[in-house]
C-alpha cells in the first residue's frame, strides 16, 4: 500500500446529510425583546422576530401574565417582558428552534419558559416560576444545551438541569452585590465568567458547580481591576475575556494565566458589550458604539513599546500617533439613548459583517460594519410617527427599551423546497415524517424548570411524636398511683444495686425446701439449717423496714413537692392580682389627664 494513500471511514447517511444541511445557505432573523411590552395591539408583543434584510417585523409572540402558556390578544395589559432569549445549540428541528425565556412582569414575578422561534408563529410550551422575585442577569444556556444557569439580586447563582428541570446547585454568595453580567469561556464551554456590581469578575469552573454538593463552591481565578459595577462580560477566545463597566473601563482578561492583558479607557460608560472575530463592539451609555478592533490594537502596543526603546521615539509628530491610535478605534452614531443591546453575524449570501443595536426607547438599528453606515431602522414597539421626538416619547411612555437581541439562523426555504423536491420515493416521506415527529417531541423531553431544589429521600430519617406535657389544669395523680411508682422505683433501684441478691420471696422458698429435705441430714447439719433459716428471715425484715422507710421518704418528697407547686400557684394569683390593681390604677389616672387636657 502506497504510503501516502490514507483510508477514509465510510460516514454515515445521517452524518452526511447534517453535513450538508449545515453547507446550506441560511436565513438570519433577529430575536428582539423588551421588558415593556406595547399595550396597543398594532404593535409587536414582548419577542418580535425583525427579518434584517428587509427591516421589518416578521412575527411577534404576546405572552400572558400568569402561568398559563396563552398569547390573546385580550390580555394585552396582563403580558409580560421578555429579558433575554437563550437558544438551545443542538436542539434544532424544523424551522423553529427551541430557545429558553426569562420574562418578568414589573419587576416582581419572574419566569423561565420555553419557546419555540419559528419565524412566522412563534409559541410557549411551558412556563416556571424562579427562586428569586427578580434576576439581576439572564437565563443562560450552557454550550452543551445541559444547563441553564442565571444570577440573581442577592449575588446567588441557580443551576438547572435542563433534561430534568431540577435545581442542582444554588451557589451562596457568589458575589457581595447583585450578578450583572454572565458569559461561557473555553472549550465547550467548560468555565463560567460572572461579573457583579460589586466590581468583581469570577472564573468558575463548570464541573465543580454541577457536581459538588456543597452550596460554598469557590472561583478559581479573581479579577478585582474595576472600580465600579461591571455592565458586561464576553468571551475574546478560549483563554480571553472582556470585561465592562460603568466608567468606560474595558479590560481583556488571560483566564490561565489571571493577568490584565489590555486596558483601554472608553470615554463614556458601557452599557452592553458582543464580540466577533476578534473586534469588540461595546454600546456606550450615550449611544455611542465603539469598534475595538484587537489586532490593531496588539500591533499599535507593539510599535509604541518599539518607539519607546529606540532612541528615535521623541522624533515621532503627534499627528502620526494620533493616527495610530485611531488605527484600532471607530465608532458609529445614530443611537440618542443608552444602548442597552448587540448582535454581530455574518451574512452567507452577501458575505457582509453586520452589527443589530438596540437602545433604551426601543429602537433597533442595523450596521454594515465595512462601510459604517446604518441600512436598517427598525421599530417594533412603535406604533406612532418615526419622526416623533424622543422628548415627547418619554412624555407619552413609550420607552420600550430593548433588553436583548439574538441571531437566529434558520435553513433557507427554497434550499429546503429544492432539497424536498430533489427526494423521491418512500425514503423523502419517512424522512419528513421523522422530522415531524421530532419537532413534537422535542419540547416534551425539556420539563419546566424546578423553584426549590429536589429534597433528599427520607431513608435514614428519624420518625417522631410529640409528647404531650403536663399542665396546671390536668387532674393530678392519686396518691394510690404514688404509691405503686415509688414500689417499682425501689424496686428497680434494689436489683440494680445488687444483682446477684434474689428477691424476699425466692429466698423464703428456698428456706422452706431445705426444710423439707433436713430429715435425711444428721442433726447437727439439721440445725446449722434451722439457723440460716432464721438470719435468712431477719435479713427479710430489715429489708421490708428499709424499704418502709424508703417509701415514707418518696411520700415526703411527693407531698413537698405538691406543696411547693401550691405555694407557686399562690405567689402567681397574687401578682396577677397586682397587675392587675395597679392597671386599673393607672387607666383611672390616663382618664383623668385626659379630662384635664380637655
């Protein structure tokens, strides 16, 4: 066999066809949501699915305030607002992938739910409440579409299993303040970034959270450059995380090797934050969006490290550095408010870079990243004039900011039709009804996620009742019942004292059969036993007098006793009496301050 030649593996027939499933072109919509939902039924619910090539809404999804999964139009004022859209990575049938929901209705009732984002008729299959009344950060899914994992207010962190819907791990104060950005970082995602309000950034590890059963799981790595609140995080590579806060401050974190590799000082705060192919979009708090191109900037660090160590650094003009530093920075503007949202994607059919930011009063702008100019405008939740000011916007309420934006890609439907139309026989039909039968039980395999966490089984547990204790008002022992305890008290007490000595009866017994058996015995031995005899019933009349004795003394005790309780009971009636005297005192002199006053 030559030695060049190299076998290849038969593939599979499903193998094959994902593979090319995955060659075909795909259709890019834009999962868009906001936490105020339009009450005006002319405008799109909480979920709008936008077509970025023609700028428009293709279909919305209205959901209901209360657990059931109804989207009428009836209870448009009862809906909720949708945080974030999380898809499933691998669970993709149809034209509908599935996606994990966090909504939340003013701010206090929050919940998980699963969607279906089929672009023309979006559905819930379920929804389930959460362990806190509202999450400061999203409801992310893991790489592997496992776990779904989200931060809350009080600085926790919840982990669901998602094949179960069980509540495998609450980690307890994971940061002092409330958890404001998440992000997966590594090889299939295999370590969590957080990034808190209380300016910390953590490094966990996935295995360790999922696994241990302790609620105290630590980080394994600490960032602690920032001053402020941190606004977001994103994964730069599988060793590379970009963090963002409040002062503009964006630093790009090594997660191996815990060093600040890059600090860059924007001159407005971020608000939101996406990365592709190494270039950082970061949203400003005045709707400014900065384009972070990190190659140029590794160059441009590289060349101002050269100037510095050769001697002809002081000869460089200002112009020219000023153009280098320009070099890596750009920025597009269109946006008034805050931009709270980002998506990056790359068009297959034109081959074109886009970026989808969305701000505070609900719109969502369209960039082509080449040319930096906006293609699309978009406004979901506006059902007015686009031309309407933002001023007279916020006077007539209708700041529906946008809280996420997701791409969706989905398999073009005419590569679908000629694919359909090129199977024959009775493989395509088996084909399209596996297809279908998939897209129906997929959402069952995913139960709603659990509130509390699933308590242990009850083996081993101690079983219990409780005792009911004595009371004042219960009739008291006879002294008849007295007497027979403190007999099986002594009695107890007497062969726990000496175990080996037998009791008065058995030893008069034993005395009588050794009388009846001394006829046979010289008389000598006969009256060695008549002698024992008697000591024997001497010891029994001390016994019978000690054990008199012990009696009266347990009767003495007993009668104390009932006499202390008296006399308790007694000095109780009498401050009763007191309290209550001096009540009476005191409302009589109450009643006449207020006549006076009066």
């Amino acid at each position: 066999m030559d030695p060049e030649t190299i076998l290849v593996p038969d593939v599979p027939a499903h193998l094959r066809d994902a593979n090319h499933a995955c060659n075909r072109p795909k259709r890019t919509l834009l999962s868009v949501t906001t936490t105020k939902p339009s009450t005006n039924a002319m405008t799109a619910g909480a979920v709008a699915m936008v077509d970025p090539q023609v700028g428009s809404v293709a279909s919305s999804l209205t959901i209901s305030g209360d657990l059931a999964c109804t989207t009428a139009a009836s209870q448009q004022q009862q809906q909720l607002g949708v945080c974030s859209i999380s898809p499933f990575p691998l669970l993709k049938f149809s034209n509908a992938p599935l996606a994990m929901a966090y909504a939340a209705k003013n701010n206090k009732d929050c919940m998980a739910m699963l969607v279906s984002l089929h672009p023309s008729h979006p559905k819930v299959h379920w929804k389930a409440r959460l362990p806190e009344a509202t999450l400061s950060t999203i409801l992310r899914l893991s790489p592997c579409g496992h776990y779904a994992i989200a931060g809350g207010n009080s600085g926790c962190l919840y982990i669901w299993y998602t094949l179960s819907g069980e509540l495998i791990q609450t980690v307890r104060r994971a940061h002092y303040r409330a958890i404001s950005a998440m992000c997966f970082v590594g090889d299939n995602g295999r370590f969590l970034v957080t990034g808190g309000q209380d300016g910390m950034v953590h490094l966990w590890a996935l295995r360790d959270m999922v696994q241990s059963q302790q609620q105290q799981v630590l980080p394994i790595r600490t960032w602690a450059q920032h001053a402020v609140p941190i606004t977001a995080v994103a994964a730069l590579s599988e060793s590379r995380v970009v963090s963002a806060s409040q002062d503009g401050m964006i630093l790009v974190l090594e997660t191996f090797s815990e060093q600040v590799l890059a600090q860059i000082q924007l001159p407005q705060g971020v608000s939101s934050l996406t990365i592709r192919h190494q270039r950082i979009y970061a949203g400003g708090q005045l709707g400014t969006i900065f384009c972070l191109d990190m190659d140029q900037y590794s160059l441009h660090q590289t060349i101002q490290l050269g100037a510095r160590v050769s001697s002809a650094s002081d000869t460089t003009p200002v112009a020219n550095q000023h153009q280098q530093q320009l070099s890596y920075q750009t920025t597009l503007t269109g946006h008034s408010e805050a931009v709270t949202a980002m998506a990056a994607w790359r068009d297959q059919a034109t081959h074109t870079e886009y970026v989808a930011s969305g701000d505070a009063m609900g719109t969502l702008r369209i960039w082509d990243v080449d040319s930096r100019v906006c293609v699309r405008i978009v406004q979901p939740w506006n059902a007015t004039n686009s031309n309407t000011s933002v001023s007279d916007k916020k006077k007539a309420g209708q700041q529906h900011s946008i809280a996420s934006v997701t791409v969706i890609e989905l398999p073009d439907e005419e590569s679908n039709a000629g694919q359909s139309s090129n199977d024959q026989g009775m493989f395509a039909t088996k084909r399209h009804r596996g297809a279908k039968s998939r897209s129906t039980a997929l959402p069952e395999l995913l139960p709603p996620l659990q509130k509390y966490p699933t308590p242990p089984p009850d083996a081993g547990q101690v079983k219990w009742t409780p005792v009911m204790l004595w009371q004042s008002n219960m009739t008291q022992p006879s002294t008849k019942n007295k007497q027979a305890r403190a007999d099986i008290a002594l009695e107890k007490a007497e062969r726990f004292r000496n175990p080996w000595r037998k009791r008065a009866s058995e030893r008069i017994d034993t005395s009588s059969n050794k009388k009846m058996t001394s006829d046979k015995q010289p008389s000598i031995e006969r009256g060695d036993d008549d002698g024992d005899a008697m000591d024997t019933t001497g010891n029994n009349k001390d016994q019978e007098g000690e054990l008199q004795r012990l009696r009266e003394q347990l009767l003495a005790a007993e009668k104390g006793k009932d006499e202390e309780l008296q006399r308790l009971r007694q000095q109780l009636e009498e401050s009763n009496s007191t309290i209550d005297r001096w009540q009476k005192v005191n409302n009589e002199l109450v009643a006449k301050l207020k006549k006076k006053s009066s």
